[in-house]
C-alpha cells in the first residue's frame, strides 16, 4: 500500500500516547477498546505492545481510565484539557472586527 508522503511523515513521528489520547477525545461516544486502539495503531506501524504498554501508562498517570475490562476512555483531567484546547481552536470563529468602542 502506498500513503501520501505527508501520511507517511506522521507515520513516523507519532507517538502512541498521542494516538491515543487523539483517538479517545475523537470517539463519538468518548470509549474505545483496546483492540480498535491496536488495529489503529497498526495503521501507523505502531506495535500492539506498543499500545498495551502506553495504556497502562496513561491509567497509571490517570491520563485515561477504564470504565470496563479493555475498554479506555479520558480521564477527568484529560477531558478538561482537550475541551479548553478545543475551545481554543474555535476562538478564532467567536472574534469580530472592531468597533473600536471600550466596554
């Protein structure tokens, strides 16, 4: 199978926390178990072990947490960050130009 070059540079350079903690804050229902982890990090030639390892790192920092055997969603702590940082990126929708007026 041949990826973009652009695919293939992130390929490289992604790491299986970031996979992770993207994959959780990008799931509809906020879950995911470890098997579509895994599957997803094959996409990205990312070791099963690999996966498994960062897991158990991230439940150990209370990054993410497991509400069912082999399933992982964001921690309480994590959540709030993703939110504040997705609030961010929207910033940009909520300026309007200046009226040049002080509150």
């Amino acid at each position: 199978m041949h990826l973009p070059k652009d695919t293939l540079s992130v390929a490289r350079t992604l790491r299986p926390k970031e996979l992770i903690v993207g994959l959780l804050f990008a799931s509809p229902n906020g879950e995911l178990d470890v098997a579509a982890l895994i599957r997803a990090g094959a996409i990205f030639k990312l070791q099963a072990n690999s996966i498994r390892v960062t897991l158990a790192r991230l439940l150990a920092d209370n990054r993410i947490e497991s509400p069912n055997r082999g399933v992982y969603r964001l921690g309480q702590t994590s959540r709030r960050l993703a939110q504040a940082a997705a609030r961010g990126r929207q910033a940009a929708t909520r300026i309007r130009p200046s009226t040049g007026h002080i509150l």
